[in-house]
C-alpha cells in the first residue's frame, strides 16, 4: 500500500511525485501510458524541465517512487490529468473522469482525494465527486475531497512547484486542513484554504486574466501599426505609470493553458464572458494577421518558400502545442505558400501536419521571407549576416527580438509586429 498515488505522470504529476517520495513518503505514480512508465522505471524522463531528471532518478534509487499503470489502494489520492478541448471548444473531462474510475474501487472511508487539473468551476463536487460517491461513501464525509490547482510556469516547474503560492479548496475545512497538510511537505509559499468551487474559479481567472491583458496589448500592437508608431516604446513609456502593466503583444498566445481555460468559462457562462470571446478572438488572428502584412508588401506570393522561425509556444521551451507558429505555417500552407519550420529546441517530426526540424541553414536556404515566430535566445540579434542564404529580402519579427537597422541598412525589408510605417 502507497501513502500517495498521483494520477497522470506529466509536467506536474511527476514533479509533484518526486518532491513527495523524497520528503519519505511511498508514493505510487500512475499513468495510462506505459511508455512513459517503462520509461520512468528506467530512471528516464520525457519532459525537458531543468532537475527534474536528477529529482526523478533521486525518488526512484530512495525506494520511495514507483510507478505503475494503473492506482493502488492509498491514503491520499491526487489528479494531475489533462483536460484540453475538444475540436468545437468543449471541455473534455474524460481523463479525470476515468482517474476517478480507477480511483473508485481503491476507495476507503478517510481517504483524501485532491484534483489538480485546471477544470470547469463545479468539477471536484460534481464529476469527481459523483463518481466516488458510486462507492456509498459521502464525499466530504466519509472521505475527504479537494480542489488544489497547480501553478507552474512551465519551463520553471521545479521551482515555482517549492516556492509559489498555493491554494487549496476543500469540501469541508477539515478536508482543506489535510490537503495543506500534502503540500506543507515541499511548497514553502503560502498556502491558503478555501472551498473547492472558489478554488476552481480562481485558477481559470488567473489564466483568463493573462489571456485578456496579452489581447490588450495585441490590440494597442494593431492600433500603433495602423497609426505608425512604435508600440513597443509606447508600452515601456505607459509601463512607467506606477498603476499600468501592459503585457507584450506578441504571434497569439500558446500553451496548453492560456488558450484553453478562457473557454471553461465561455462555455458555463455565456452570458457575462463576451470581452473573453473576444480577446480570444484577437489573440487567435495574431498569426494570420503577420501573414497578411507579409504578403501585402509583394514580396510573399504563393508557389514561394517562407521560413518560420520558431515552432515552440514561447521562448526557452521544446513545446510546439497549441503555438501560434504551427497556426501560421498552416494558415501559410492554406494559401499556397511552402513553409519550412525550424527550432532549435522543439524534438524534429511533424507537428499538425507540418514537420519542424533543427536544421537552420536549410530552413532559410532559398525563402523568399522569415518570420521570427518565438524569441529564443539563439534567434534573438539575428542580422544580415545570418539569413543571407535567402532567396529573398523580407524579414517579418513577430517579437521584436532581430537587429532591425543592420537588416535594413543591408537591404532587408523588415516588419516588426507593433511597428507601423510612419
Ligand atoms: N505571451 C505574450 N505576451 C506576454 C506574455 C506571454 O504574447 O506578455 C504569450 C507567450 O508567448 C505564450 C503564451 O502567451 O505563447 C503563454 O505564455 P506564459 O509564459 O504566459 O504562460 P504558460 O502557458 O507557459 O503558463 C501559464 C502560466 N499562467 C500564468 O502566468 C497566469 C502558469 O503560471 C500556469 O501555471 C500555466 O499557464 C498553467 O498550467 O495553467
């Protein structure tokens, strides 16, 4: 028997694993994918996150991490599985809801169960909770059950895991008390109790106000681009308010979070969600908007190669999921123009139907045009120098990250997302 089973051993399930096998308690990982399992048994990882391998290997060699297909009977049980959306932007709810099944026949009176995975507001009383209730015992009485939402930036999950503040929303106080009680063990943040539902909301806010605020700033990028101004000195200018914050602008926003959650919300409450529809909306048109201000210039036509640098969602990460890249290199792709995706983090294969590779010399070789879609370092100060195997002269940068006047003054024809012409 396991002190703790965590359910879904991902980019917060097998962290959170870790971090608890190592403060002493046995704990079970479990994960449908026996892939990932085999793998971990081995002392092998799939995720690029910093220390995690070293995490991983230190709770497997200290006897407490196991991992498994399938749950074991335990005190505490802990969900971490995805709930993306489906293709007409519904909640998919079917990974939490088969962790609950393999859960139920485990169940024993004063078990705590805790969901993690980001989930519409009513989701731990009614999905999770209902479904154990199948076993004649009453959540929030016979056993305790929890909402606690994870919080990590991806690409810093070891760290922000320990050091960030948390929530934790309980049926009951009692349940509340206990889940605390878990995270005591390795999050040095503050941790604060609430009830389940409150705890649920909070999540989606925190993601839908960053969501909002980035078409904020997209919005004040189209504004400065049709009046020709700078909207990237215009932003630094309004920053030094003391009460105003505007995010970057930037191809749209990715992940498998920030583009997701706005729409548990949209979904549940159509009514009070419409300036959420709408910045989804105008973070969603980022990307076609570039290829339209690349092709009004002439210089892109169809029949034509266009290199899109970047396939990952943000800078720093190997995830090319739900990015902005891979909507432009499709959307270039419907209009007729080759594209050739490269990134110098992203694993080579073919994401939504389009392969990315780490070949940057035979990306640019012969393109008619570049976008630079994600600012990684190796990107960042790219000049003339760097892209003259191109066939062509026009340079699009989605992130204001390129040495702009050396391309110029080289004979470039340089877009910067935010910029217009004066
Ligand atoms: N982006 C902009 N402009 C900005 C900031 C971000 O265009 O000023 C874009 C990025 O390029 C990227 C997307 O937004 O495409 C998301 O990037 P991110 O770094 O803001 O967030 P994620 O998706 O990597 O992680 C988010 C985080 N949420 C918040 O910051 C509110 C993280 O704390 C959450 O735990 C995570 O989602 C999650 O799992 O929900």
């Amino acid at each position: 028997m396991a002190d703790t089973c965590v359910i879904g051993l991902g980019y917060v399930g097998l962290p959170t694993a870790c971090l608890l096998a190592n403060t002493g308690l046995k704990v079970l990982g479990v994960d449908t994918d026996l892939e990932t399992v085999e793998a971990l048994s081995s002392g092998r990882t799939r995720l690029g996150e910093a220390g995690l391998d070293t995490l991983v290997s230190a709770a497997f060699k200290s006897g407490n991490l196991r991992a498994a297909a399938g749950p074991e009977a335990s005190s505490t049980f802990i969900i971490c599985v995805p709930t993306p959306l489906t293709a007409d932007r519904h909640v998919d709810l079917s990974a939490v809801e088969s962790a609950s099944r393999a859960i139920l026949p485990m169940l024993e009176p004063r078990n705590l169960v805790i969901l993690e995975s980001t989930s519409p507001v009513g989701t731990t009383r009614n999905c999770v909770g209902r479904i154990l209730a199948e076993s004649g015992m009453k959540p929030g009485h016979d056993f305790d059950l929890c909402y606690c939402p994870e919080r990590v930036l991806p690409g810093n999950t070891l760290t922000e895991l320990v050091n960030n503040d948390r929530i934790v929303g309980g049926l009951t106080p009692s349940s509340a008390c206990r889940a605390r009680d878990i995270y005591r063990r390795f999050c040095s943040g503050k941790i604060v109790l609430t009830d389940d539902l409150t705890a649920e909301l909070c999540k989606l806010m925190e993601n839908t106000y960053r969501d909002v605020n980035i078409a904020v700033a997209n919005s004040f990028a189209r504004i400065a681009e049709d009046a020709g101004i700078d909207v990237w000195r215009a932003i630094e200018y309004a920053n030094l308010h003391p009460r105003v914050n505007i995010l970057k602008p930037g191809p749209g926003v990715g992940g498998h979070c920030l583009p997701v959650d706005p729409w548990f919300l949209i979904e549940a409450y159509p009514d009070n969600t419409g300036l959420l529809t709408v910045a989804r909306m105008v973070n969603d048109t980022q990307a076609a908007r570039l290829l339209d201000r690349m092709t009004a210039t002439g210089l892109l036509e169809d029949g034509q190669k266009l290199a899109v640098l970047g396939a990952a969602y943000k800078a720093g990460v190997d995830d090319p999921r739900e990015s902005p890249s891979m909507t432009l290199a499709c959307e270039a792709r419907s209009r007729g123009i080759s594209v050739s995706v490269h990134d110098p983090l992203v694993r080579p294969g073919e994401y939504r139907g389009i392969a990315v590779g780490n070949d940057f010399s035979r990306c640019i070789e012969g393109a008619a045009a570049a976008v630079v879609m994600t600012d990684h370092e190796s990107y960042r100060g790219l000049g003339p120098e760097d892209l003259g195997s191109m066939a062509g002269r026009l340079v699009c940068d989605a992130r204001n990250c390129l040495d702009r006047e050396a391309l110029s003054n080289a004979g470039f024809t340089v877009l910067v997302l935010g910029i217009g012409a004066p």
